[in-house]
C-alpha cells in the first residue's frame, strides 16, 4: 500500500471519531418532538450542543440502519436519518433526550440500572420496544459499541422482543463495526488522479485482497458486470455543478460470482468553476434484497406467461429469457413423461445464444433430464461444455402434478458462471412448482381449442377451422393468377338409414371410416372438415387447373364407395358430391358453399351417389330450395296441409279391410306435393311431429263425419302413418290418447302404422311405446316392413295388428320369378303370432296374385284404388256401401 493510500485510509477512519464540543446551547426540540406520552415524564434536558456536523454528520445519514451516538448516561448526542424515520421524529429532535426515555428493555430490571450494568462492557447488544411517536411499540435490538467516551449504537427491528442477550467482548473500531453491522464500504474517488480509495468493507465486497486500498478508477469500471457499466457514468456526472447520485448494479468477484451492490456517493470538492473535484460515498451489498426481488419478479413473470402466452413453445421460450436474467442460465430442456409406459417425451430445447457463445441447443432428451424424471429427485451435473469452456453446470428438478412425476425441468449454464448454489436449486424447485401448472394449463388450452377446432367424432377440422382456412386459400389463389383452388361438398348417401337399421354407434363408425377413407387422398395443402351430421367438406388449394381438381374429386367420390366396418357388419357407404371449380373468382366463401350446395342438392334429386359441378343455371334451383323450405315453415298456420284417403281390401272377399289417411301439401290451389316431396325437408326442418298432430286431428274430425254419415255402429277405422321423431318420443302415447278424448272417439277406431325403421334403430323405446299403445286400446300396424331389414325376434311378444309390407317388397320378388323362401316364411311367422300382412303398392294384377300366394290377408295400391282427397274418398265409400 502507498503512502497515499495509507494517508488517506487514516483520514477515513479518523473522519468517524465523535468528540462532544464544549459548546452548548438550549435544545427546545423536546416541546414539538411526538413523544408526548415518553417524554411527559422526563427532567428539562439540560443546554446540549450536536456533537456531529459537517463530513461525520453526512457518511452516518448515508448509512441505510437506524444509527445512533450516545454517552455514558445514555443521552442522544446524535442519530441519523434512519434512526429518526424509525422514532417517528424530525432529524435532531432527540438530541439531548436520555434513550432511556424512548425505549423500553425487556428485562425485569429497571431501565437505569439495565444500562449501568451494560455500559461497564466495551461491546453489548439489548433487546428493547421503541415507543412510536403514533403510540405503537416496535421490537428493536440495539446493538451498542464503546469507542472512546462514547457510545455507537445500531438499532434494527426484529421479532417480537426476547430476554437480555449475553454480553460480548471483542473491542473494533468504529468504523469496523459500522461496516460489518451495515454490510457496507466506504469509498474516495479523485477525479483528477482517476485514483479510487476504498475501506475494508468495500474490499470484502468486492472480493479485493487487504492490501489494495487504492486504484484506478477505470479497474472499479471493469468489476462492473458488463451490461451495468454505463450506469457509473449516469449515477456520477463529472458536469459542473453535479451533486453526486446513486446507482443499483451488479459487481463481478474474482471467482466469478455476481454481488449487488448499491453505490451512493456526494461530490465533497468542487474546482471554482463548480466542477467536481472528489466523490465520497458508501457502497451497500444489496446482494439479499436483489435476490427476493428478482425472485418476486420471476414467480410474477411466470405466473403471468401461463395465462397470456398461445401455446407451450412461447411459454418456455419466455420461461428460458426469465431464467437466463435471473440465473443467467444458458439453456432449458423440458421433457414429459409418461406413468405408464415410462418413455419420454421431448417438449422443449433450447439456447441462449447471447449467453452461450453461440451455441445451438442439443437435439434429443439428455440422459440426465431422463434419470431426473424416473427417480423423481432434482440432480446436479458437471457436464462438459463448448471449446470456450470448461465445464457446464447442469441442474435438473422434476416436473409434478398431483403428487406425481409427469416430467422434468433442466437448466445449464457455462463457466465462468459458478455452479448452482442451494438457493438456486431451491429457486428451481419452485419454478419447477409452476411450470407444472403452467404445462397443465397450456394443454387444458389446447384441448379447448382443439375442441373449438375439430371434430370430436372424426379428428378432422370443424366448420369454424375450415372456413379459416379456405379464405386464407382462396385470397391466396387471388393474389396469384396461376393458383387454381376448388370446393367439393358432399353427403354420405341413406346416411339417417344407416343409423335407423344399424343404430348410431354404427352411424359414427361409418362417419370416421369415411374420414379415414378421404384423408389419405388428398394433399398436404388441402383441408377436409366435417360440418356437421353427415355433410363434408374439401377445399383444394393450388390446383394446377381445374382438370386435376376433377380427378382428386373422383377419387374421394370413388373411395367412399367401400364397405366400412362396424362390429361385425360391413356398411355399404356411398357419397353425393357438389363441385364449385374456380373457387378465387368469388367475392366470398359463402357464396362459394351456396353454390357447392345447389349441385349437391342437384345430385340428390337425381337418384343420389353421383357428382356434379355447379353450373350458374343451378342456382336458381337452390333459391327454389330455400324458398319452398320458408313456405314449408308457415305451411301449418296457413292450413295449407290436405287429408287424403286410399283403401285397403280383403283379398279373401274383396271387402275394405280399413281406410289409411295421408298427408298431402298444398302451397296455392294448382300445386299439391307428396310426402316424398316435402317430408325430408319437414325433418331437416323439425316439423314431422307436428304434421302427425295434425294428421292424428284431421283424421278423428274425419272419422267424425262419418260417424254423423253411417252411424256409430259402421265406424270404418282409419290408419295414420307416423315419423320415427313421433314413434320414439316418450310423450307420444299419452299424446294419442288426449287427442282422441278431445273428440270423443273410442281408441279402436284409429290404427297406429308404427315405423319399422323406427323399431330397428331404438328396439327399447319403440316396444315402450308399441305396448303403451296397445294397452290403451290402439290397434298398432307395422310400416314399410323390409324396408330397414329388421330382425325378426323383434316382433316377439309385440301386440301388433297387422304388418304392412313395403311397397318395393314386392316389385323385387316379382321380378325375382317367383316368391322366394324368406317371404313364405315371413308370411307364415306373422301367421303363427297372428300378425295380419298387408301388401302395399299393388298396381297389377301378378302382384294381387303374389301378395296372395304370400298369404297376405289385404292389399292396397292403385290397382284397387289411388288416393283421394277425404270427401270424395267418403263419397265412394258412402257409394260403395248403397248410401249416397
């Protein structure tokens, strides 16, 4: 150490020697202290004069601790701001005040005796309650050393307070203790010769050797960590007239390892011209405050990364820059893990290339992450790092939820960095906790999107992610004149079919057989979605012309051709398709469908199972579509539905067997429509339980009239056809019943024809409903026998009337030659359950001949008689029978 050096360490120490002044003068701080209810009591302090000012006064008011300068008596010679914002008093008030008077000892003692009995030591520390100018008593202890005639104490909040605390002799310096107590430094800066003088405390800090007191400024600027030098400069202007400041920064020690320290400073001699001449100040280890701090800050970072960032990539890519500020790590790996299989998954690997000398992440799961995870307990490694390093210290800790292991968490960082402390592996554990919730959280997120997305049934995007896509594809497409793009819709044909005979679960296997099928055929730049029920959609993006958009359209038309397996069924499938070629040339994507539809709903009208491209001519078949559906929806307020009549006779004798009433529709006077025509439309629409009312109503006005017409007695029973919706809904029996009570008619003159369609698909709830049926006394007839291929046991103990074979039953076995075995066996079993059969559809004279051979007990169609409306049915009726 220099001379100078040496000099200037003596004037420091020196500068902290307190010496009471032979002056006094009158203190009348003790009438506007707040201590009303401590100092009440006291005697008039006598005339006291500061025994601190100028350079003292200023380098204890700079230290953070409440600081304090007594005598032997205890009286307050001096006490520093800190002291006086934790007395709740202005700076210099309680000079002259005995300390006895503001604070309490917690000891059984008195308060005099206590401090006589501690002063004959040279160091002692007490535990004692300040009396608070506002009336609160706060825990202090007060940690005394004699230095010369008086008394330095620091005075610090603590627990609640304790007993006496022992008695310590180890007589230091003043300046010592304060450095020590304080964990500060002092420190002198001549501007002029670059040269900084520092004290013991400032060189403990900084991790300097003792005999380096002095150097070049320009070194204190290099233990500066790098991206915190320029603060120096900012915090210390050498600009005439600067007062000096004050700066937070982080200190590099010659082991490498990171100190906070807060640098405080005040210029103490300035040229003429006010320039700066020399610094003095204080430098505080902040080190333990930084670090809560920053932990505060990362747990609030991360915890506000899990709740706004998209995806799991942005949260550990944000995660990795938090923890590289925090912990200047320089790499993050996070894997998932999977309980029961135990194989690993890599979620996230990555580098920061400012911190790792520009080294790119390692690509798989290190053997380390995946030791962390199986034993379930953090670890620590020396791995070994890039050319530019030695070593790499590698931390692991699991990831856990629930208790359990579902993956891990590993961080790195290279020398010169030291390795990780135990607060930092405490740290992890933490940042492991929420990283947990975090990943949770994140794939919570995903599945609702995915949810919002896709199909749940079929994998495959949803109308909301295909219209998404098929604008961006289709601005694209008009942007580039070369871009060709294309929109196939298409429906899986008899697909409500499928789910009446085979019943829904077989219905979704033929939905996700059909995906399975389409998915393959089409190219990475394409989007299949399912819009719902049984509709799909295609959107070919980047065609090379219309052409080849023809031929991938073939090929998902012929490939939903195939049988799909269900159980231990295979489903024939077959698809309508509507093609919209040119898809850029539209101003919107819902005008594209619109179109796609209208050749789709062309396709149907032909005879289904075909493909057809939108022609600008289908259009206005569309707008017919759409507008018969909005007439379809007021067609019942405005009594537009009409009752027809068409009879079925005994092929014993040729007398009527009974009168079946169907529904016709019609919009205006010259225009009048089937059910074929309209009843699709009513289920799409969910009009078929209402049309049954109506028809169940109009049928019991009917029977009515002719009861008023032939009398009670010759009451003819009328049949009406129901929906599947009405044949399965719960409320359909008791339905029938009020109707029938609302009109007074007995139940057996109206006949139920129940859906086979209906029986096949939910066998359970049709028998409920056929059986509350016959108990109410309805004579219930089976419809469209055949159609849905319904086994059959289940006609089994069902009290069924009769059973109406469907109309295509017969026209099949007569082309067939002759009546096959499974009809005369049908024809037999209904005999031995006693279930009358009735041919439906009889327009010749082989088919009246075959029904029959069958055994069938009547037939109906237009060979006997069409249908016609109500009245004149009645009429021929009333013809028939001798009474017109």
């Amino acid at each position: 150490m220099t001379a100078r050096s040496k000099k200037h360490a003596a004037d420091a120490s020196d500068i902290f020697t307190p010496s009471v002044s032979a002056a006094q003068s009158e203190d009348s701080a003790a009438s506007k202290n707040g201590f009303s209810n401590a100092l009440a009591s006291c005697d008039e302090p006598a005339p006291f004069t500061p025994a601190f000012a100028g350079q003292e006064a200023y380098y204890l008011d700079l230290v953070p601790l409440p600081l304090l300068i007594l005598d032997k008596e205890g009286t307050c010679l001096f006490l520093n701001q800190a002291a006086s914002h934790l007395f709740n008093t202005e700076p210099g008030l309680l000079q002259g005040i005995s300390i006895l008077n503001v604070l309490t000892f917690t000891t059984d003692k008195p308060a005099s005796e206590s401090w006589e009995v501690l002063t004959q030591s040279e160091q002692f520390s007490v535990e004692a309650l300040v009396r608070h100018s506002l009336g609160m008593q706060i825990p202090v202890l007060l940690e005394v050393q004699q230095v010369g005639e008086t008394f330095f104490a620091c005075c610090s909040k603590m627990s609640p307070p304790g007993r006496l605390r022992a008695v310590k002799r180890n007589p230091q310096g003043l300046l010592q203790f304060i450095q020590k107590v304080a964990r500060l430094g002092l420190w002198e800066w001549h501007i002029q010769a670059g040269v900084i003088h520092l004290s013991e405390g400032m060189q403990e800090i900084l991790s300097l050797p003792l005999d380096m007191a002095s150097f070049p400024y320009s070194y204190l600027d290099m233990l500066a960590y790098p991206s915190d030098r320029p603060r120096l400069k900012e915090a210390f202007p050498t600009t005439p007239f600067a007062e000096g400041g004050y700066t937070e920064l982080r200190v590099v020690a010659r082991d490498g390892s990171l100190t906070w320290a807060s640098i405080q400073g005040h210029v103490t001699e300035r040229n003429p011209d006010g320039t700066p001449l020399r610094y003095m100040g204080v430098l505080s280890d902040i080190t333990a405050r930084k670090q809560h701090e920053q932990e505060n800050t990362l747990f609030f970072q991360i915890s506000h990364a899990i709740h706004t960032t998209r995806d799991l990539e942005e949260f550990f890519a944000l995660l990795l820059n938090f923890l590289g500020t925090a912990l200047f790590i320089s790499e993050l790996e996070v894997a998932l893990l999977q309980t029961e299989t135990g194989e690993a998954t890599l979620l996230y690997k990555s580098a920061l290339n400012e911190l790792s000398d520009g080294k790119a992440a390692r690509s798989g799961l290190s053997p380390q992450l995946l030791k962390v995870m199986r034993s379930g307990e953090a670890a620590v490694f020396a791995l070994e790092g890039a050319p530019r390093s030695k070593s790499v210290s590698w931390l692991g800790v699991p990831l856990r939820m629930g208790g359990a292991v579902i993956g891990g968490l590993a961080v790195s960082r290279s020398t010169p960095f030291r390795p990780f402390s135990a607060r930092e592996r405490s740290l992890m554990h933490t940042v492991a906790e929420q990283s947990s919730l975090g990943i949770e959280r994140k794939r919570h997120e995903e599945r609702l999107a995915h949810l919002a997305l896709y199909d749940s049934l079929t994998g495959l995007p949803n109308r909301v992610l295909f219209m998404e896509r098929a604008q961006r594809g289709r601005q694209r497409a008009q942007r580039r004149a070369s871009f060709h793009c294309a929109l196939l819709l298409l429906d899986l044909d008899n697909f409500k079919r499928i789910n009446d005979t085979y019943g829904h679960r077989a219905g979704d296997d033929v939905l996700q057989g059909a995906a399975r099928l389409v998915t393959p055929l089409l190219r990475s730049t394409d989007t299949v979605a399912r819009l719902g029920g049984d509709e799909f959609a295609v959107f070919l993006e980047d065609v090379a012309s219309p052409r080849e958009a023809l031929n991938i359209a073939r090929r998902v038309h012929n490939a939903l051709r195939a049988r799909i397996p269900s159980g231990d069924a295979l489903i024939s499938c077959s698809a309508s398709m509507g093609i919209v070629l040119d898809a850029q040339r539209y101003d919107s994507l819902e005008r594209m469908l619109e179109d796609a539809d209208a050749a789709l709903y062309r396709v149907k009208e032909r005879g289904r199972g075909r493909m057809r491209v939108f022609t600008p001519s289908l259009r206005s078949s569309l707008r017919q579509r759409l507008d018969m559906e909005r007439l379809l929806c007021s067609a019942l307020p405005a009594r537009q539905f009409r009752l027809f009549m068409q009879p079925a006779f005994r092929l014993s004798d040729g007398g009527l067997y009974c009168m079946e009433t169907l529904l016709r529709w019609s919009p205006n006077p010259d225009t009048l429509f089937s059910p074929k025509d309209f009843l699709s439309r009513a289920e799409n629409l969910g009009l078929t339980r209402q049309l049954d009312q109506w028809s169940l109503e109009a049928s019991c006005e009917t029977l009515c009239r002719i009861a008023s017409r032939l009398g009670t007695e010759r009451l003819i029973p009328l049949s009406v056809n129901i929906s599947p919706a009405s044949a399965l809904a719960h409320d359909f029996p008791s339905t029938v019943v009020n109707i029938l009570e609302n009109f007074r008619l007995p139940a057996g003159c109206l006949r139920i024809e129940f859906p086979e369609q209906a029986l096949a698909a939910t066998p359970q709830k049709a028998r409920a409903n056929i059986m509350a049926l016959a108990e109410a006394g309805f004579p219930v007839l089976l419809d469209n026998f055949g159609m849905s291929h319904a086994p059959l046991h289940l006609l089994h103990g069902l009290p069924l009337t009769a059973m109406k074979l469907a109309p295509s039953t017969l026209a099949t076995q007569q082309n067939g030659g002759q009546a096959p075995h499974f009809l005369r066996t049908l024809a037999f079993f209904a005999a031995e359950l006693k279930i009358d059969t009735v041919s439906v559809g009889v327009e010749t004279q082989p088919q009246r001949q075959l029904a029959q051979d069958l055994g069938c007990v009547a037939a109906q169609g237009f060979l006997f008689q069409p249908p016609l409306p109500a009245e004149e049915a009645l009429l021929r009726l009333d013809t028939a029978m001798g009474n017109s």
